[in-house]
C-alpha cells in the first residue's frame, strides 16, 4: 500500500506540471560569451521537459526571451538557478546565452524531491516546477522485506521495500552476528525497493533462525565519512526444517477484496492432502476469522519445492475501502500425522475499486504510426476488462497491473493521414472513462523545430561538434548549413548531434553567418532556422568541473570556441597540461599548486596560442585545500614509559611530510606517509620523559593517597606544505609505567608559648620560659634548635637545643646582665626545617 501511495503523489506531481517528453542531453555548455542585456522590459517563459524525471535523468530547460514586442538579440545572458540538482557545470546555477530569443539548460539530480527552476534576464523572470522520482542517501530506510521467510538453503527471491536505495549498494543477511552476502537482482528507479535472492546459510536448520536484512551504499559517505546503511532488525526468518509446511513465496502477494484471484505459494512440505486458510485479525483487539481458501493443486518440483495454486476467498460481505494483510496458516498430511505453520502478513487485500479511472501521465509520450511500441500508462483504479484508444485508435492492451496504476499497450498501425498534432490517450474501465488530453504524438505528423545550438559558431574549416536542441526530429535527419550538408551523428526525438561542414570552399569573408536547418526525411517537413557563425576568434564559455585538490591531478574540460593547438592553459593562475584540443572543447589535467594555503585559491581560467599569442579568459577554477581528517590513532606502546613503539592515525587526505603533534606532553613527531589514509611515527622519547600529565585518583576506597590513572589525550596532524591541521581529542590513552599509591608526608608545625614574655633589668634571676610544641608528635625523644636575634651581649646564648619528648619541651631563656629596659631580642625554634612563629622577650625596668 506504501508504494501506491508513494506513486500515486509522484504521479499527480507530473499531473500538475503537465505531459512531459523524455530527453536524454549531452550538449555542452552554449559557448556564446555572456554579454549584459539592453535595460529594456524582457519577458521570460520557462518550460520544463519532462518536468518529472528519475534520478541521474536529465531535464531539459527552455527559456524564451521577449524584449518589447519582438525577441532579444542573440547572445543575450540568461541566468538559471535552481532549489535542487545541479546544471551541466556541476553548480546551482549557470549563465547561458540566447540564440533565436531562446536559451536552454541542462539539469540533473542525484537525489530525488521537488524543486524549482529560475531563468533570470534583468529584471524579467519566470519560475518552472520540477520533481526528481527516489530518494537520497539521507532518507535510506527499509519498511517491509516480503516474503519474509525462506529456506536455508537459499535463493528464494525476496523484495526489500523502502527509501533512498541508491546504486551501487550492497544487501547482506546477518544471522547470529555473521553476515552473508545476498545477490542483488533489481533495484527500482525511484530507490523504493530491492529484488534480491537470499544467500545459503551453513548447516541444517533444526529451528527457525531470525536474520537482520543491511542495505549499504557504496561510493556514498555521511558525517565524519562513515559508511551509509540501514539495518532491518529480525524482519527475515529461516525456516525450520521439521517436516512441517514451510513457505518461501507468495506470488502475487496482493489481490482484490472480492476474491477469486488464482495465487502461486511456493514452500517445501505441501505434502496432500493440504488446508490453506486465510488468518484475518481485528485491528482492534478484537477475535479474528479463519477462512479457508480453495487448494487448486499441488505440484512437486524435481528440486523439493512444492507449488500449491490457491484460489482466494473474498474478504467480506461488504465493500473493503482500506488494505487488508492476512496470515496464512498451511496444515499438510490432514489426519493423524498433520502438521501445520502459521505465516504473518504474506497476503494483502486492496480496496475494491469503486470510482471511475484516471491517467496521471504516459511513457513515452511519442512513436511512430507505424505501430509496435510499447507505452505505459499510469494512474489508478484500472480494473480489467480495460480498453485503451489513442485518438480514435483501439491499442492492444497487454497487461494491467495488480495494483490498477499501471496499463502496458502495444500501439498499432495508424491508417490514413497522421495527426500533426498529439492525440487525446482514453482508458474505459466497467466504473468509468478517463482522458488525458493531448498525450501522445506521432512522429511522423511532426514539423521539427530547433530552439538551440551548442555551440552556434566555429571556424571555417567545419568539423565543430554542433548539439542542436528542439523538438520532433524524426530519424533519419537530414541537416544543412546553409547549402552545405553536415554529418549526422545521432538523432532522436529532442536532439541531433551534428558536425558542421567546412566552408572555406566559398572563400567567405570573417565572420560569416548561415541558417542551419532539419529535415524529417521521412516526411519531408523542414525546420525552422537557426543562425551559426563561421569564423568567430577564441573565447571561453564554461568549465567542467570547476574546481579540484591543490595537488593537481584533474581532469577539466574547458568549453568554448577557436581552439587550435598548440595551447597553453592556466587555472588560478596555475600551468596545467593540455591532454587533447578540438575546436569546441580542451581537456586538461590541473597541475599542482607551488604555493599552497589551507584556504581556496580562486582564479580565472586562461587559454594562449603559442604560436599567435592569441588568447581568451574566462570561467572560474579553485584549488581546494587538502585538509587532513583524522578518524583514529592507535598505539603499541606498552605504557608511558616506553619508547621505540610505533604511534598509527589513521584517516584521510595525507601526505608526505607531514607531523603527528602532542599538546599533553608537548612533542612533535615527524610522521612517516604509508598512504593518503594512514601515518606512522616512532616514540624515540617517552611520554613520562616529555613531561606528561597524567590525571590522577584517589587510592582504593577511604584512602588517603592518590595514584597516576590512564590518560586521554590529544592527537594533532600538520600539512607542512599547506599548514592545514586536524585534531582529535581524546584519541589515545597513555597507560602509567607507576601506578602505586603515593601518600603525602604531613607538615611539620612548630609553636612557641608564649609569644611575648617580660623580663625585669634590676632582677636577680634574669631568665624567662618557653614552651615548645612540635606536630604530629615526634616519635621517641628529639631536639629543636634554637636561633636568637638579639643586640650583642643581650641574650645568652645556651641552649643551642632544647629536648622534645611526647612533642613537648621547655626553653629557658637567660639575659645577660648587661640588658637595660626598653631592650627587645626574638627567638625563633626549628625543629625538621620547619620555623616557629618568632617570640618575643622585652627588658622591662
């Protein structure tokens, strides 16, 4: 029902934006120099063809320029931008220029959604709406994968339904953690399913085993540059082999409401006779029904498969307008030894089809009247029997699909005149009768007309590659050049691809114009004319791509016109090497940048003849830097202690020369290149030796100590040849060569009490008393040394020492006799070099 749906929005967005015509464009850019418009009112009309394409399709632009009340001059700039996809030269917009008051581009998508397209001349405007069938890479994901069981064995065909799968991918099976590789059959334009065959896994199967279904794309990267995948968890199971029914497929797993469709169930173990009922559950919660269907037959494949065709029952008694998905339940050997398996969701029923039909659009939209082509149309509710008439035509109807979107016709033979102009496309169903006006055209009845050519100028001699762009060409085609008749390369119905024919057999003067003109030969009927100009000097109009990495090494493609070798070329300012020279185009390869920044470097593309220093600027180049990305370092280094190890970072965009940088130590190591992914460099010192700083943690628990813990620190790559740096944080752990615990010594502390004692000059015992306190207490008795700071001859100097036992001592201090009042000395006590605060002794009267 998802895919329906999804369809069923695609195609009413290429209703809305009208009927579109396939073009498949490989015409270059228009080299006609961009010239500034006259300031006069322009009006501007944009189409689209198709204005629906697929991803990697190409959609046709057709600008149509008016100034007044006539068309613009040629050469005119047009201004193209656009909300998605890119235009030929691989940018968001593109400058062209007109020819015939028209102007085109080309624009492709790699990824699919809805966009809008800008052509811009001045002050005039228009706007056209295009959308690009699939998803993006951003969008992968996976709903459903049916059938949802197979056999050990493998090879059953299963269909991953989803978003985003965008080619090249990869599909595997992971079963227990091991993966294998599934065979990838199909996959849908729009990216919204996978056909794939299931791979064998190793050894019987005694009980069902669930698999992961991984869809990876290849080529594509995310953020960072991981890899780009979706993984389905437990949604494929490997059937058990117990002799009980197993079922590998249902084919068609849809079908209507109203019953009676015949189903192919392909399984091992139908062994007659066999029941199949249809497991109905309420989505509310409700009881279920059981509704057994009629068993056609059974056949018995040589390789041990076995085919049960089954017919369907109806699913209700009234009108069914939503989706319905049954179980099956099969029992096999009805009697004593039957033994049956249930299988969810391998069948759904689709609304009965209640409304009249209605076409979205058709592919193609041409062919000829000669019949035998085969068209598709789109839409919905076509319920057989159908009938389908382009004009008053009754076509072949080949087959309708299951979901009534699609109808095959084979087209036949048109009788009589053919209609030069497109035909109505009408489908008859039994509800209803749908036309879409104008849908179909005959080639045959077609008048060509050319919009442009690319280029429309070129020199005298011919043999420029001419793409002219327009509409109804019908092969074979005859092309002229004024009188002269140009070789035709290719054709279809939107484009021709020419060589132009030399002139020089005229002698005409410099430069010289001629109408270029097509002929349907089939018909007769001529094209309009457009102008081309021999003879025009050098100039250049595009370049593709526009930019590449400062090491050189590009190819580009420089457009324009008067090319004639031997060239030299510069980009930004850069020589680059001319590989080939046609008249139109040079292919180049962009040569290394001598001095390099880890900023773009912006210049202008130039051409110069050597032999007539004729030359021509123009276009854009940048050479972007090559900025490393680290996405891991590694380690052989035992702890921090080691040297002569080997330091790894790996990632992207490496070069020679270049150094692994540490900020915790501070080191450099110069790095040895193994790739533009991968760097060594070898630990001649070690990280403990360099001064690292390693984090620290408490001891155990309830300690008192801390010891070293692993630390993480930060790894850092200079470019030397362009400065560029990347660092990642945390990316290696330094492991201490000590991780004992280390327990701090507690500090000593030394006091003095009192601070201040008074001794009197007249007395007879001049002596004062200290106490000493030394902390933690000392174990055993010690002794604190004494320093005085006194005048001369004021103080005695005995003790030199004090005792300390239990961490107490006692100081007497004695003044000599020769102390007078007003006299002031300090003591100060030392004790495993820690200071007591000074204390004082004062001569008093």
């Amino acid at each position: 029902m998802r895919e329906t749906t999804m369809k069923r929005n695609l195609f009413l967005v290429g209703l809305a934006l009208g009927t579109a015509v396939t073009l498949v464009s490989c015409s270059q850019s228009s080299p006609t120099a961009p010239k500034v418009p006259t300031p006069v009112a322009n009006t501007v009309s944009l189409t689209a063809s198709p204005s629906v394409a697929g991803i990697n399709e190409n959609i046709l632009l057709v600008a149509q320029i008016g100034a007044g009340s006539g068309t613009v001059a040629d050469g005119t700039a047009v201004t193209f931008t656009t909300t998605i996809g890119l235009f030929e030269n691989g940018k968001q917009e593109e400058t062209r220029t007109t020819s015939g008051g028209r102007a085109t581009a080309t624009l492709v998508s790699l990824a699919g959604g809805d966009g809008l397209v800008t052509a811009r001349v001045g002050s005039g405007s228009a706007t056209a709406a295009v959308h690009f069938r699939g998803g993006s890479a951003a969008q992968l994901a996976i709903t459903s994968v049916l059938p949802n069981r197979g056999k050990p064995q493998g090879g059953d065909q299963v269909v991953i339904h989803g978003q985003g799968f965008l080619q090249p991918l990869d599909v595997a099976f992971v079963v227990s953690g091991t993966s294998y590789p599934a065979t990838v059959t199909a996959v849908a334009a729009d990216g919204s399913s996978i056909t794939v065959l299931t791979p064998q896994i190793p050894g019987g199967v005694s009980n069902d085993r669930l698999a992961d279904v991984v869809v990876t794309l290849r080529g594509v990267t995310g953020a960072g540059g991981a890899v780009v995948s979706v993984t389905a968890t437990g949604v494929f199971t490997y059937a058990a082999d117990t002799g009980a029914p197993l079922l590998y497929s249902v084919v068609p797993a849809t079908g209507s409401a109203s019953g009676g469709d015949i189903i192919a169930l392909t399984g091992k173990y139908f062994t007659e006779p066999i029941e199949v009922d249809f497991v109905f559950t309420d989505p509310n919660g409700g009881v279920g029904k059981n509704i057994a269907a009629r068993v056609v037959d059974v056949q018995h494949g040589a390789d041990g498969t076995d085919t049960a065709h089954v017919q369907t029952p109806r699913a209700s008694t009234g009108t069914v307008s939503q989706t319905i998905p049954v179980d099956f339940t099969i029992k096999n050997q009805l009697g004593g030894n039957s033994q049956s398996n249930t299988f969810p969701r391998v069948f759904t029923y689709v609304p009965d089809v209640t409304t009249p039909p209605t076409i979205f659009y058709i592919s193609p939209t041409y062919g000829s009247a000669s019949g035998n082509e085969t068209v598709v149309i789109y839409g919905r509710n076509f319920v057989q029997p159908v009938t389908v008439q382009f004009g008053s035509i009754n076509e072949s109807v080949q087959n309708v699909s299951d979901d009534g979107t699609a109808i095959t016709v084979v087209t036949r033979p048109l009788t009589g005149t053919v209609p030069t102009a497109p035909v109505d496309v009408t489908v008859t169903t039994a509800l209803g009768v749908a036309t879409l006006p104008s849908a179909f055209t005959y080639l045959e009845g077609q008048t060509p007309q050319l919009y442009v050519l690319t280029p429309n100028l070129g020199p005298l001699e011919g043999g420029t590659r001419v793409t002219i762009t327009g509409t109804g060409f019908q092969y074979p085609v005859q092309v002229l050049f004024g009188a002269q008749q140009a070789q035709v390369v290719s054709n279809n119905f939107n484009q021709v691809v020419c060589i132009a024919p030399s002139i020089t057999a005229s002698q005409p003067g410099t430069p010289t114009t001629v109408g270029v003109t097509v002929t349907n030969v089939g018909s007769g009927k001529v094209s309009n004319s457009l102008p081309y100009q021999y003879g025009q000097a050098m100039f250049i109009s595009s370049v593709a791509p526009g930019q590449g990495p400062d090491t050189g090494g590009t190819q580009v493609t420089i457009f324009g016109q008067g090319f004639v070798g031997p060239l030299a070329v510069s980009l930004a300012g850069t020589p680059a090497q001319v590989l080939s020279v046609a008249g139109t185009q040079i292919v180049a390869t962009s040569g290394a940048v001598t001095v390099r920044s880890c900023s773009p470097i912006e210049g202008p593309v130039s051409v110069t003849n050597i032999d007539s220093s004729t030359s021509a600027s123009g276009g854009a180049w940048t050479y972007t830097p090559m900025n490393p990305l680290m996405t891991g370092v590694t380690s052989t280094c035992a702890n921090g202690a080691s040297t002569g190890c080997t330091i790894t970072v790996t990632g992207s965009n490496f070069e020679p020369g270049m150094r692994i940088i540490f900020t915790n130590p501070p080191m450099t190591l110069p790095a040895t290149f193994v790739s533009s992914g991968q760097l060594t460099a070898t630990l001649t010192t070690s990280f403990e030796a360099a001064g690292i700083n390693y984090r620290t943690a408490a001891c155990g628990t309830g300690g008192t100590g801390v010891q070293k813990v692993a630390t993480a620190i930060d790894v850092q790559v200079l470019n030397t040849s362009n400065k560029c740096t990347d660092t990642l944080p945390g990316a290696l752990t330094i492991v201490p060569s000590d991780t004992s615990c280390v327990v701090p010594p507690v500090a000593t502390t030394v006091t003095l009490a009192p601070t201040n004692q008074n001794v009197s000059a007249a007395a007879t015992d001049k002596s004062t008393q200290f106490t000493i306190t030394v902390t933690p207490t000392p174990a055993g008795p010690v002794n604190a040394t004494i320093t005085y700071a006194v005048p001369a001859g004021f103080f005695s100097a005995s003790p030199a020492t004090v005792p300390i036992t239990n961490g107490l001592g006692v100081l007497q201090v004695t003044v000599s006799n020769t102390a007078t009042s007003g006299q002031i000395g300090t003591i100060i006590a030392s004790f495993n070099g820690a200071n007591s605060a000074p204390a004082t002794v004062t001569v008093t009267p």
